[in-house]
C-alpha cells in the first residue's frame, strides 16, 4: 500500500471520542487470492496513535482479527510503529514472513489468514540498518480485571504487584518474553507514554492504554530490563505534558536526580526463624529499648551494606533490642531528614540499591537485632515531578487546601477518603514489612492527621459530617491500616507518635480505637526533661513533673522516647540539657536514663545519647565519636549496655508494661528529699524495686518500704564507679527485716547515691 496524504482534519481531542478503527470491512480482490486489501484508517487517527497521544493504542497497533465481507472467515491485521524505516517485516511464529505497508505518520500494517499468534518485527533502514524486536502491542494487559476492582475499592493489600515497573515474562504460544510492564494510576490523564533510557527519552513508541474507570493505564515492554531508568509524561486535560517520576517505582535514581528505576530483586532471606519467632510474640509483653538513628549522620558516608557491619557491632555492645531507622523511603530534600516523601515504595538510594537494605536488615535479624522503621502517611512534599498534582489535578491530595495543604510544613496532605489513595498507603505499610522484613512502623505525626483544625486558625479549616474537628477520613485510614498489618503480621509493631490525649490510640478497632500497637508517650518525654533539667536544689517544686506520667502510665501500651526531635533545633544534646558541672551532667545523664529504664513502657534512646553526645544532633556530619577517647564518657556508654542487660534479663521491667498490676507505688510524693520509689512485677510475683534520688547529695541511712522481707539483691546502680558515678551504695544487696514502712510489712535501710538510681531484686520464691 502506497503512503497516504496527510488530511487536515484534526485527531479528537478527548479519550472518550471512539474514532472507529475500521472504515470498510475487508473484501477479497480475487476468488482464491492470497493478498488482502487492509481496512483504511482515518489519517487523523493514525497521526495520533503515531504522536503517543491516543488513549488506547493497542486498538490501532498490534494484531486484530477482522470479518470478511461476505463471509464468516477474517484475517488478521498487524499494525506497528516504525518511523524512518524502509522495510517492516512481520515474522510469525509459524516463520511466515508477512510484508508490511506503511500506511501513514509512520505506522505500517499489513493482514493474513494464518490466525492470531506471536510474531516479531523485522525493520530495515535506509543506512542498511536492520532490528528484529517484538511488539510490545500484541501483548494482552497484565492487569487483570479482579485486579482493576480491587484497586478501586481501595482493597487492593499487593498493589506493588500490580502498578509501578515489574519485570515479568509475558507469554504467548511459542513461550514467555521477558520485559517490564508498566501501569501507573491517573485517572484524569488525556494519554500517558513511558519514557526512558531505553527509548532515548522519547515515549511516542511507548504510549500506554487506558483500562477503563479504573483509571489504570498499563504497557507491557518486551526486552526492557532492570536497571533502565524511566520517568511517565501525562497529557492533561488541560493539554500540557507533564513529567511525572513512577509513583509506586521500587528504585529511584540518587537525589538530586529523579527518574525511577526498574527493579527486580533476586535477594534471598535468611531470617526465616527471626520471623516465625516474630510473629508469635507479643510485643506489648516482651523486653523493647530502641535505638533511634539517622543513616546519613551515624557515621558519615557507609552504605546499607558497610553499615551492617559497624553498626550491629555497636547495637550488640549497647545491649538494645531494636534499631529504629529515620525514614529511608526517597526524599529529595536530605535536610528533611526523610521525612518528606516522594517515593513510598523505594529505599533512598543514597546509601545503595534495595537489595543493600535487605542485606542490612537481615544482618540485623540474625544478630537477633529487631528492626523498626519510622513511616510517613500524613502529608507529601510539592515537588511538580512527584506526587503532586500528578496528573495536571489534585489526586493524591486533597483537593480543598483547607483539607489538602498543611501549613507548618509547606506540604499537601493526602486524601485519605478516597480508596485509590488509602489503598496507596495502606499497601505500602505491608510493603515495607513483607519486602523487606521490617518488624514494625512508626507513624509519623499522627496529631496532625487526626484534626482537621491542626495547627488552622478558625475559618482555616472544614469540620466534618458531624461539625466536629476530628478528621473521621483520616481515622478510617489509620484504623484500616493497622488491622491490615495486624492480620497479616501479628507480631509486629505499629506506633503512633500522637502527642495529644486522644483516646484509645492502642485500643483494637473494633472497640472504636485506632488500633495501634503502641503510643509515644510524649507527655512523659516533656514533663520528665523539664524536670532534669530543673537544678536538683530546686526539683522539690517540680516534683509532680516526674511523676504525673504514672497516673495515666497503664492507659495505652507507651514507648517512652528521647528522639532527634529533642536534640536539634537549639535544644542541645541530651547532655547538655542537664545542670551543674560536666561530672554533674553525666550523673544526671546516668539517673535519667536508668529512671527512664525503670518506668513503665518500652524505650527509646535516639543515637549519640547512649554516650553523652556533647553537641546537638545535625545531619550535616558523624556522631562525636571522638567523646568516647574519655573515660566518663565511655562510663555512661557501659552503664546503658549494663542498663540494657539487666532490662533483657528481669521481666518485671518490661513484662507487664500495661498492666497496672504490675506496678506498685513505694513513695511517689517524698519531693522533699527528690526521690521516687516504686516495684515492678512480672508475671510469676517477682519483685524490682526501683528508688531514684534526683538530689545533689546522697541520703545515708534512708528506710525504703518494700514488699516481703529478706535480702533483695542490688541489681543496678546508676552510681557505680564503672560508670563513672562516685560508688555510693549498698554493697551488692540489702536485707528487708519487718519493719512497716510506706505502707509495707517490710523495710530496708540503705544508702543512696547522689544522683543516683538502684535496682533492687528479690525472686518470688
């Protein structure tokens, strides 16, 4: 067939104008003859298919069974795009060779009775140039229609194995093609193309189709492989092509670059009994001390894979239980500290590819180290490559900036009624547990999500159906995503950083609550370090500052945090917050720490605190390390691993954390002297008598009540010259002898250190 004239009449302009692909139907030029006559198609729509701007390319392209006038044979029509070529050849897989024409703007087509079956395209060049490819448009969608349902019911739990670029084999009769099938949601898209590496950055070949209401549009690309860098353009409906980097991609480029990357993991796990063992703990009834760190500040330029090392060596000599990593999904802007998002669904490459973090973690696994990891579903930075506005409107955000922007942090805040975005969210919690074996998620600024009046001035912001200030979108979400991480993953942990009095934060969601696993206990954090850092001569006045936390203590299953949010912008180190002289400020340091052990709750220590950090935290340079040269330095550094030891091994500190029963108050209100006495219980009656002495001065002969007689082993002391402390104590034990006091049948004379914290112990049996 000879190339046809270009017409004048325009392509439509809107998906939903069907242009009918067939204008007269096939007729046989002769009886018995072997050459077809190809349906005409209109210029206007060929120029359109051509230029990657039609919604549904494979109805043009690819390969297409059409009636026989007159009869009830068809044949089969291959259409392809093949712009310069001098020669297009349609090979089938039954090696028939099927010639094609081109039939306009660079499209070639041409039929045969032979059926419908794989074929390639051979194409020939005027330079001599030839390319045998497949033809990614004979391929059948790779998103299946259960699929398209569940994702707009919001129900869809995998959608990574659904959206994004997955490297798969395709098949056909003759067997399986590898590539990369591309689907990516945006519902208000005119036409979406793939761009890439692979393609010389110019997606006109590479347009995709639309499935539907959906809003899914979808392309399978043979012999496109991991590795290659892609990015979608989106036709508007305003008519602009925007750029969008691939919300669901599992690899980015490293900032400040911002293609996605094609992934496809052959990592294998190794923590198979971490996980067993896992998933039938419960986390609220098992020992928890988290230490809280920044990959990029820990130590200065180590990957996923060099951290393994140096850091599993340091959380095994400080004794805690479980790192809990700053965000590590992409970010563009490093200052954020990762905790404006751009790709959910991919580890920031900054410190290697996904499979480097799987190595890490499970490093940290079969060192027996738990691994938590902070996540941020509440709000998502502007950046115009990304999620915002990502097809030319708002569809990850809320439309109404009274509802969609949040005004501290200069982000938009997702939209959590629609099940499209829920679904986005809720399938990434269980992304980072399932793909790469996080044993729990912190959820970032939670207050902000529950009020729709969060840091708004009246006539700032929306109440809901009931005229309330709750966000009942945002509830729904959070309750949703907790239920679903908890089916699958029992024994993993969802904590909320909420720092208002909500209720029932922790409570299951089928009594109303959120269903959290635990609640950052930020009142404790802020009464507790306006305490310390009151000068212990004046502390009797604030006495109630370090108690109060035990009167609400049982109500939600609590993590007590010292975070990087109490150690920038201004606040100094945790070190430095304390008073008096340096040795003044490492027993402090000491005493609140090991109070901090002994109360009620599971705790958190962010990096650089365990040694007495001297300056405030930034991300700009490594810990100081060097402090460690010191011994008093190096003391407090021994005393959390033997804080930490001593913790693993007593169960009455960690066993009955929500459990009222569990504890017991010796004298909470004995401010004249600052001391603090309490015993906590384990299950089977064990008794530890925790008594902190927030004064300058040690108190010789001080009567503690505790609860039975006989001698009760001193455990800990915050005090001992090991630590640095000044080696005030009780040499190892004291003997209860029935005398009542504060209320008990028994009591002790001891000796309490300044600044200083015991442990007593004594079995139940």
């Amino acid at each position: 067939m000879t190339e046809k004239k270009p017409t004048k009449k325009a392509a439509p302009k809107h998906a939903a104008e069907k242009t009918p692909i067939v204008k007269k139907t096939l007729t046989k030029k002769t009886k018995g003859a072997t050459e077809w006559h190809t349906p005409s198609l209109d210029d206007g729509l060929l120029a359109w298919v051509a230029q990657g701007s039609h919604y549904d390319p494979h109805s043009v392209l690819g390969q297409h069974l059409i009636p026989v006038e007159g009869s009830k044979d068809s044949v089969t029509v291959i259409r392809t795009r093949r712009p310069l070529a001098s020669e297009v050849i349609a090979i089938l897989g039954s090696k028939a060779r099927i010639e094609l024409s081109h039939a306009g703007h660079g499209i070639w087509e041409g039929a045969h009775t032979l059926g419908l079956q794989d074929y390639v395209i051979e194409t020939r060049y005027p330079d001599g140039a030839e390319w045998i490819a497949e033809d990614g448009y004979r391929f059948t969608p790779t998103v299946g229609e259960l699929d398209l349902h569940l994702i707009r019911e919001g129900r869809h739990e995998r959608l990574w194995e659904v959206l994004g670029a997955r490297y798969i084999g395709h098949g056909g009769v003759k067997g399986t093609v590898q590539g990369t099938a591309f689907a990516v949601w945006a519902p208000n898209a005119k036409a979406v193309r793939v761009k890439g590496t692979f393609n010389g950055w110019n997606g006109e070949g590479h347009s995709m189709r639309s499935l539907g209401a959906s809003g899914v549009w979808e392309l399978f690309v043979p012999d496109v492989h991991p590795g290659e860098t892609y990015k979608f353009e989106i036709l508007t409906q305003a008519g602009h092509w925007v750029e969008r980097a691939d919300p669901m991609a599992r690899q980015t480029e490293c900032p400040p670059l911002t293609g996605s990357i094609i992934a496809h993991s052959n990592y294998k796990w190794g923590d198979k009994k971490w996980i067993t063992k896992r998933d039938k703990t419960k986390a609220h009834e098992a020992p928890m001390s988290i230490y809280e760190l920044h990959v990029g500040s820990w130590r200065q330029g180590l990957s996923y894979r060099e951290l393994a090392d140096d850091l599993i060596g340091h959380v095994l000599e400080t004794g805690f239980t479980h790192v809990e990593f700053m965000p590590l999904a992409e970010h563009p802007y490093g200052p954020s500290w990762g905790y404006q998002v751009t790709g959910y669904y991919a580890p920031t490459a900054r410190f290697g590819n996904p499979d480097d973090l799987k190595y890490l973690i499970d490093r940290l696994h079969d060192a027996g180290i738990g691994v938590l990891l902070d996540w941020v579903p509440g709000h998502f930075p502007k950046d115009e490559w990304a999620l915002a506005r990502f097809d030319g409107q708002p569809l990850y955000e809320h439309a109404d900036p009274r509802k969609g922007e949040h005004p501290d942090w200069g982000t938009y805040i997702f939209d959590f009624g629609r099940n499209e975005v829920r679904n986005f969210l809720v399938a990434n919690a269980l992304y980072w547990i399932e793909e790469f074996h996080i044993d729990g998620l912190r959820v970032d600024a939670v207050a902000s999500m529950l009020y729709l009046d969060y840091s708004r001035e009246d006539g700032q912001w929306l109440p809901n159906q009931y005229g309330g200030r709750e966000n009942l979108e945002a509830i729904n979400f959070l309750q949703e995503a907790n239920a679903t991480v908890y089916k699958h993953h029992p024994g993993v942990t969802m904590a909320a950083e909420e720092s208002t009095s909500w209720g029932g934060v922790t409570a299951p969601t089928e009594a109303g609550g959120l269903g959290f696993g635990f609640k950052w206990n930020m009142g404790w954090m802020h009464d507790s370090l306006q305490y310390i850092h009151t000068d212990p001569m004046y502390r009797e006045y604030h006495h109630w500052d370090i108690t109060f936390s035990f009167q609400y203590a049982f109500s939600e299953n609590f993590v007590l945090p010292i975070s990087h949010d109490e150690v920038v912008h201004g606040k100094g180190s945790l070190l430095a917050k304390m008073p008096g002289d340096h040795w003044q400020k490492l027993a402090n340091m000491r005493a609140y720490l090991a109070f901090m052990w002994g109360h009620p709750g599971k705790q958190l220590l962010f990096m650089g605190q365990e040694f007495g950090q001297p300056s405030e935290w930034s991300q700009e340079r490594s810990l100081d390390w060097w402090i460690l040269d010191q011994p008093a330095h190096q003391g407090l550094q021994r005393m959390v691993k033997q804080l930490n030891t001593v913790y693993k091994d007593t169960a009455a500190l960690w066993e009955r954390d929500s459990d009222p029963a569990g504890f017991q108050w010796i004298d909470g209100a004995d401010n004249g002297r600052n001391v603090v006495s309490f015993v906590r219980y384990d299950k089977k009656g064990n008794a530890l008598a925790v008594v902190a002495n927030f004064a300058g001065n040690p108190h010789s002969d001080f009567q503690l009540g505790l609860p039975s007689g006989g001698v009760w082993t001193e455990l800990f002391n915050s005090d001992a010259t090991d630590f640095g402390g000044s080696g005030v104590g009780n040499m190892g034990k004291v003997t209860a002898t029935a005398d009542q006091w504060n209320n008990f049948e028994h009591s002790a004379r001891i000796t309490l250190p300044p600044l200083g914290v015991l442990f007593f112990y004594k079995s139940a049996k």
